[in-house]
C-alpha cells in the first residue's frame, strides 16, 4: 500500500535567521535598559578581573537605566578597584541620573540555627534505657561473619604530634564467629605472611571492637554513670550524645604491655553516639584515666565508628573504623584502621586480599547538630 508523507510548506531560510537575530538583539537590548545598582557593580567587578578595555564598558553603561540608587561610595569602590576613567566616568553618570531614586534594601539577615534542646530528663532515662537494651543485645544479633581489617600504625618519636610517619601496614582476616573474634595476618607491608597470630604482631594493637566494648560499658556491673552530653549529627543523622564514665574499681578494661609482659586495669570516661531513630549506638569514644605512674602506656584513646552494612542482603550495624591513640616512653602511636569486605562465614567463604595496601581509612567528621 503507498505510504504519504506530510511535509510542512517550504520557507525561506534567510527569513528565519533574520527574524531570530532581531529577537536576539531585541531581548539583550531590553536586558540592557534596566539594572539594579549591585548588577552594575557587579559587572564592572567582572569587567575589570577580565580586564575588558575601558571605553567598550563606558559604552556598555551608557545603555543602562538604574532601578535604584548608584551610591557614591560604590563607585569610588569600583574606581579603587581599577575600573577607567571612562568607565568612572560613566559610573558617575549613572549616579547623578539615579540621586533621586530609593537606595535597594539590604538584604534580609540570615536565620540564625536552631539549636536543638535536650531531652527532657525523663525522656532521657527512655533514650538511655533503649540505647542500653540494643547494646547489651548487639553481639546476639550478630551472623557469623568474615571481613578484612585493614591497619596503618603510625609512630611520633618526638612526641609532639607533628612529625608522624608510618611504622607498618598489616591486612588482617577477621572472623567472628559464635561471637567470638579471630585474627589471622594475611600481609604486612604488601607482604604475604603465614603462620602468625595477632598477638604476634608486637606495638599497639587492639581488639574487642565487635561487641566487647559495648558489652563492657553498659553491663549492669559496670555501673557505667550516664548524663546528657549533646547532640549530634553523623552521615546525615542526628545522634544523641550521652557522656559516661567507669571509675578503675569497676572497669574490665585491660591494657597489655609487651615488653615487660605487665598488664593493667585502668578506668576510663567518653562519649556514646547513638541514632535517634534506631536508638544503635554508632560511634564510641573511650580515654583510659587512673594507669599507673610507673605503667610504661600513658594516654591510651579509642575512637570507634560503626556502620550500617549489608552481609547477604541483610543490614547490620558493624564496626567501620577505629583510631588508637596512645603514648609510651619513648613515642606517639597512633593506629587507624578500617573493617572492609564484610561476608557470610561458611564452608565456601575464600580468602580475600583487600586491593588498597592497607592504606589508612578516610574520615568521617562529626557535624553540627542544628535543625
């Protein structure tokens, strides 16, 4: 069957273009005749970083009608500045012509943020009481799982703070299984090793960040003392941020030193971040306080950031980073390290070498807690 075609009527192409650039002309024209006195000075400001020449700006002025008042204050602004003595000239055209107009009103102050209250006390022995069930619960509601650690140890032999280098880098395989944690080295400087455990590792290390911690903070016995501290906002969530402390007498909290194989309890305070929603906990500060003057670790700080990440298409809250701090006789140590590659445990789990050489995790910072 023939097909028709429809075309529109021919037209003449030089028709066309001479309508469109006399609209063109027309619109910059008209764009050209009415301007507030900050658009003027705002396009002088351009004009003069581009060093446009100074009779072609004068005549572009020239063309304006002001739509409030040109203050003389701002030309001689424009004119310190670098702005010619044409286009000055023209400037102080515009200002004449617009005497009798209203300066522009300046522009409405910013709101000031809002600060968030406190809750109120009652409400806040609910929060804790929440933040304190999923705590002690956590380590239950965790699967049996693999992940990568990934660990830079940094040293400061000045003891300053501010001449860090970096001592090593060591990829870890952490499986957690039956709530239990189990470390196996895979590397240490981008090299291979086998057959050695993580207390062989030597320098400050740490463990616990899958449950113990959290456990050890808010276990009954502990008898942790909790009060309103802030809020906050993490990744785009608001936390509440509660303070706490646990004199000597009632911590667990042990620290190990190598060298003279002693090993002490100290007490220690920090901070608990805990979702406003999901009342988790997902982040925790803790600084040692109480060791003994003659202890050779001084100064010993725990940062630990957890995340929600996925494991077998469930979501689970999972530590994500930690920074340790800690001073001995002779240095700054700092370790940073970051959990990666989270996966089920089981029998076809394959050992997995994280891509990145250990290098050290990026930082999530804290933001401030307004509406």
């Amino acid at each position: 069957m023939p097909q028709m075609q429809h075309s529109a009527p021919p037209r003449s192409p030089g028709l066309f273009l001479g309508v469109a650039l006399y609209l063109a002309v027309a619109l910059i024209s008209y764009a050209q005749t009415a301007m507030s006195a900050a658009q003027v000075a705002g396009f002088v400001k351009s004009a003069i970083q581009q060093k446009n020449d100074d009779r072609k700006i004068a005549e572009y002025l020239h063309k304006i009608t002001l739509s409030d008042k040109l203050e003389a204050r701002t030309v001689e602004e424009l004119q310190g500045m670098g702005a010619g003595p044409k286009t000055v000239a023209a400037l102080r055209e515009l200002m004449q012509a617009s005497s009798s107009l209203s300066a522009a009103a300046p522009p409405p102050p910013k709101a000031p943020p809002v600060v968030l209250t406190p809750p109120e006390p009652e409400e806040q022995k609910k929060i804790l009481a929440e933040i304190t069930e999923n705590a002690l619960n956590y380590s239950e509601g965790l699967p049996n799982y693999i992940c990568t650690q990934v660990t830079q140890r940094n040293v400061d032999t000045s003891g300053t703070g501010n001449h860090w280098t970096v001592a090593d880098k060591i990829q870890e395989q952490l499986t957690y299984f039956e709530h239990k944690e189990i470390y196996k080295v895979q590397m240490v400087n981008s090299k291979m090793v086998t057959n050695m455990s993580h207390e062989q590792l030597g320098g400050a290390r740490s463990s616990g960040e899958f449950g113990t911690t959290l456990a050890e903070i808010f276990d009954s016995q502990t008898q942790a003392e909790f009060h309103w501290e802030r809020w906050a906002t993490l990744d785009a969530h608001r936390m509440y941020v509660f303070a706490y402390h646990v004199p000597q007498e009632r911590s667990r909290y042990t620290i190990f030193h190598d060298p003279s194989q002693r090993k002490i309890t100290a007490g220690y305070h920090g901070l608990i971040y805990a979702d406003r929603d999901s009342k988790m906990v997902m982040r925790v500060t803790l600084e040692c306080e109480e060791i003994p003057a003659d202890f050779p670790i001084k100064d010993v700080k725990i940062d630990l950031w957890y995340q929600v990440t996925k494991i077998a298409d469930q979501e689970f809250v999972l530590p994500h980073r930690y920074e340790l701090t800690s001073r001995d006789e002779h240095a700054l140590v700092r370790n940073e390290a970051e959990f990666r590659l989270y996966r089920k445990f089981g029998a076809d789990a394959t050992i997995t070498f994280d891509s990145s050489d250990g290098d050290a995790p990026k930082k999530t910072n804290e933001e401030p807690a307004v509406k």
